[in-house]
C-alpha cells in the first residue's frame, strides 16, 4: 500500500467520485455534495497540510483517500480526519488500519495527542471500526446529523 499526494490536475475527477461515494454512503444521497467548493476547499487544504491529503494506492489502482488537517476544538490542538475512504471492497478486510496508522503517525508530527472524526449515524459499519480501533463518541452535531467521536494518540514527550 503506497500513499500518493493529491494532485488535483491529475486526481480530480477521482477525488470527486471518492468524496461523492462518501457523501451516499453516510446520508444515502449527494444532493448537498458541492463539487466547485469541495474542489477549492481540497486545493487550499491540500497546500496548507500536503502529506495529509493522500490517495491511497494498492497494486497500481487507487483503492482510497484520506483528508488530514488540524484544526481548533474547545481551545485545543487536534487532528482532524475529514475524510477517511476506502472504495467498497476493500472495506471490513483490515485495510482500514493501514491508513489508521498513516493518520496517527501524520497527527503525531504536528504534535497532537488527539484526533476528532465525525459519522453519520446511520454508518455503523465505520462507527464499529472507530471504535475497534480505540475511538470513542462524543457526541451528536449538526442537528443530529452526525457524531463527533475522538481517539488519543499515546507517544513519547507528551
């Protein structure tokens, strides 16, 4: 499994299709999915945090994504996982904790001990998986729309 940087002339159009898989996979639609400020939003992040925006690829063939930035929470330093994908059959065979350890190592470098993700409810595919990989819900946000869940990252010097 190789991590590729996003570039946005040549992975356009298959970061689109991931995050619009996405989208109707947590809400069963894309209606609200925004491609223009989706792909100026991704742009600007991408420059900001360059290694946490990644496609990931497996034996020559894009098999997911990942969107890694930090951000404020509460007045505290954390990492935000704004996207976590991987396309339909590599799903539930353990692939997830591959990119599981590429974020943590990614969180650790900018020196965060916690990361934050949100889900929809309705997934309980991925919140099973958030939570077998220690993660824990916080909370419901957006009118009820998604759950906030958290997972510490236990390192030296911290």
């Amino acid at each position: 499994m190789k991590f590729e940087k996003i570039d946005l002339v040549k992975h356009k159009d298959l970061v689109v299709k991931f995050r619009k898989d996405s989208f109707f996979v947590s809400f069963g639609e894309v209606s609200n999915f925004d491609e223009k400020e989706y792909l100026l939003w991704l742009k600007e992040k991408a420059k900001e945090f360059p290694n946490g925006f990644v496609l990931i690829v497996e034996d020559n063939k894009y098999i997911g994504q990942l969107e890694l930035t930090i951000r404020e929470f509460e007045g505290k330093k954390i990492g935000y996982v704004n996207l976590f994908y991987l396309i339909p059959e590599m799903r539930g065979i353990g692939k997830g904790k591959e990119l599981v350890h590429y974020a943590k190592h990614f969180f650790i470098d900018y020196e965060v001990s916690e990361y934050h993700l949100r889900v929809s409810p309705s997934n309980n595919q991925a919140r099973k998986f958030y939570q077998k990989i220690g993660m824990e819900e916080v909370g419901l946000e957006a009118d009820g729309k998604v759950i906030r869940m958290k997972g510490i990252i236990t390192f030296p010097n911290f």
